[in-house]
C-alpha cells in the first residue's frame, strides 16, 4: 500500500513537471518562422511628372501570415520613379542610379576608366588643335578679319569644353567614381558654357559668310572690331542664361550621384531646351551653308562657265563644315532623344551609347583645325609660319610623290634628282599659294 501511494505521488509529480517544461517554452519566433510579403504597390503619383527622376511611396501587404508566424519589415517605404519624360529619353538620373549602385563601391574600376577615357582621349587631341587655331588666329593678322575672328572664339569654347573632359577622368582613376550634382556643377560649369555657345558660333559664322556674299560692300566698311564683339556677346549672353536654368535645375537635384561629365548636367526643363534650341541651330547653321554653296555656284557660272580651282576648294569646305556638323551634332541630338526612348538597353548599355555620341560631337570639334589647314590657303601658311615642321612634313611628302614619277626627263637636262627637287620645291610652293 505505501508503495502505491509513493508510485501515485511520483507520477503526479513527473506529469507536474513535464507540463511545467512546456509551459516555460517560449513560443515560435518570427525567426523561425516568418510570412510572405505580397509585391510592393504604389500608393502616390511620382513627385516628378517629365524630365526628371522622382520619388514615390510604395506599400506592401503580407499575404501569408499564420498564428506565431508574421510577416518581418515595414508595409510602407518610399523609392525612386521613373516617370515618362515627355517624348524625351529616360532621365540620365534614373540610369545614373543604377550605373551608381553597379560602381559605387568598386573603386578604380577598369571599366569606367576604358568608357571615360576614350571620351577623354579624343578631348584632349581636339583641345591641342583648338588651341592651335586660337594661337594662329592670333598671331597672323592676315586672318582677322571678322569670319576668322568667329572661327577663333569657336575654337576657343570648344577647347574650354574639351578641358571639362579631365574631371571625369580623374574621378574615375582616382577610384571616387561618382560625385554630387551640384559639385559636379561647379566642376563643369566653365566647361557647360563653353559647349553651350558652340552651336551659336557656328551659325555666327554661317550669317557672316552669307552677308559678306550678299552685301560685300556693306560688310567691308564694318569695324571688325566692334562688328566681332557684338556678335560674340550675343552669343555669350545665351551661354549665360542657359546656365541659370541649368542652376535651377540642378537645384532639384543637388545630391544626385554623378561621373561628371558635361552631360551629366542636363536635367529637367535644362535638357528640354538646351537640346531643342541646338538642334534647331544646327538646321538654320545647314541651310544657311547650303545658300552659300547656291550662291557662289551661280556667281562661279555667271563669270566662268568651268569651275576654278578657288572656287571648288570654298565648295569643299563648306561640305565638310556642314558634314561634320551633322556628324557632331545633329548625329548626337536624333540619337540621343529621338532613337534611344524606342530602343531597350541595360543601364550600362546606355551610358556607354551616352559616352559614344560625345565622342562623335569630340570628332567634330577635333576636325576644325585639319579642315581649314587642308582648304585654306591663308590657314596653311599660318600654321607652317609658326609650326615649321607641317611644312617640312607636306614638302617630303610632295617630294616623294614627285620621286615616284617615271623619268621621263631628256638627257640634255641635269640630273633626274636634281629635276626632281626643283619640280617638287615648286609643286609646293604652288600649294602653299592655292
């Protein structure tokens, strides 16, 4: 009997006990057991509607959730939208950001050095040249009248451009990668000017060749001078204000990460008009070209039924002033805003067709040196005056040429080499006075 009570009492107390464990248990965590989150859902418009990257909230809703299992994290957040940039191609931002989580923490990065690189490469070649023909222009009073003078300034924004092109270089070697926007401006902002008044010049250049050809008379009473610097300040004054809207703009977005090229600037309302205006510049710069062509054919017929050589040359340079600007910059406008929105690339993708489409306006400003080397005559004698070994390089080149003749030279005269060198002596100095 006492064995049975003390049997009884034991299990009570095992039964006790075992219910006591249990109860002191803590139930399942949520990290042991956790619910399932529905999709995230917009639950505003974007702040931003054209031309920019904005900011939207997002919320989510958990869809699987279960007694001691809930769903971990915040049901409201808020992200960065892409909006439909009215007609234009996606903002630079929205790509910059995904480009910027790709290298942000990737230090020197080879990638970005090949992309920036070619783009600086080709800058700085292009600013040499450019800096070549602002010293020339400077030099030789023979080529200041006012057409020159335009020509001068061109070159001179076009090589305060290119000079924009070393500040995205060293970020990326220096490993920085990406800056804020509004850094980036006050890197850039010289440079922004420079690119800015480019086009305008062009068209300067364009206008004044059209009334020199119309009204010839008119035109050479004019003080070059004063002339030059009105046109020059009208052109800079639009420099000016473009860079108050692009300040403005910019402002929106101040610490947007950015490479920092010229480009990269081009925000909102900024990149609507500036792109608009240049290209509508670059038609009237094209047409205005092709009247000058028009009209000094019709001049050439009306006084000699065959073509002269002065003549053909200015047809020729004209052409390839127009050709290159279509390549410089009416390649880079369509692409850039009318090709690229109806194509579908990767972040990455896109800012190297970004880098290309500067090359391609690089190439432009790089050819105005060879251009007017190669088919002026007053611009060859001033770069071989003060750059002598153009002019020993054309004269071997002109000799040789000359040396792959056949002789057919009598034996009464002197020797075939010494001939030779006569005849290539004069070929050249015929060139130098074409």
């Amino acid at each position: 009997m006492l064995v049975t009570v003390i049997l009884t009492q034991n299990s009570s107390l095992a039964i006790f006990l075992f219910f006591l464990h249990f109860s002191t248990v803590p139930a399942q965590t949520s990290d042991e057991c956790e619910g399932t989150w529905g999709r995230w859902l917009s639950s505003s418009p974007c702040t931003e509607k054209c031309g920019n990257c904005g900011t939207q909230s997002l919320v989510r809703s958990c869809i699987n959730e279960t007694i001691g299992c809930p769903c971990i994290g915040n049901t409201a957040t808020t992200a960065t939208c892409n909006p439909t940039p009215c007609a234009f191609p996606q903002p630079s931002c929205c790509n910059s950001f995904t480009v910027y989580n790709m290298s942000k923490d990737a230090g020197v990065s080879p990638t970005l050095i090949l992309i920036v690189g070619s783009r600086w490469s080709i800058g700085m070649v292009a600013s040499f040249f450019n800096a070549s023909l602002v010293y020339v222009t400077i030099k030789n009073r023979s080529i200041h009248n006012p057409c020159n003078i335009f020509l001068a300034f061109n070159a001179l924004y076009c090589f305060v451009y290119e000079l924009g092109h070393n500040a995205s270089m060293f970020i990326v070697l220096t490993g920085i990668n990406f800056i804020e926007l509004q850094q980036c401006f006050y890197l850039q902002s010289v440079s922004l000017f420079g690119i800015l008044i480019v086009p305008w010049l062009a068209l300067a250049i364009g206008v004044d060749r059209l009334v020199s050809i119309i009204f010839p008379i008119w035109a050479n009473k004019q003080n070059v001078f004063t002339y030059s610097s009105i046109v020059v300040s009208i052109c800079s004054s639009y420099g000016l204000v473009m860079l108050w809207i692009y300040c403005r703009a910019i402002r929106r977005v101040p610490d947007l990460p950015t490479i920092c090229g010229t480009s990269d600037l081009a925000q909102s309302e900024a990149m609507i008009i500036s792109s608009t205006i240049s290209a509508v510049i670059c038609v009237l710069t094209i047409v205005i070209y092709l009247i000058v062509w028009f009209i000094l054919r019709i001049k050439t017929f009306d006084k000699v039924q065959a073509s002269s050589p002065s003549s053909n040359r200015i047809f020729k340079s004209l052409m390839m002033l127009v050709g290159m600007e279509v390549f410089g910059w009416l390649l880079n406008i369509v692409t850039r805003y009318l090709v690229v929105p109806n194509i579908q690339l990767t972040p990455m993708q896109g800012y190297i067709l970004s880098t290309c489409l500067t090359c391609f306006t690089n190439f432009a400003m790089l050819s105005n040196a060879p251009i007017l080397y190669t088919f002026s005559r007053d611009y060859r004698r001033a770069f071989q005056a003060h750059f002598t070994m153009l002019g020993k390089v054309e004269e071997s080149m002109v000799l040789k040429s000359v040396r792959s003749m056949p002789p057919e030279i009598s034996k009464n005269n002197n020797s075939f080499t010494n001939v030779q060198s006569r005849l290539a002596k004069r070929l050249f100095r015929n060139r130098g006075s074409a």
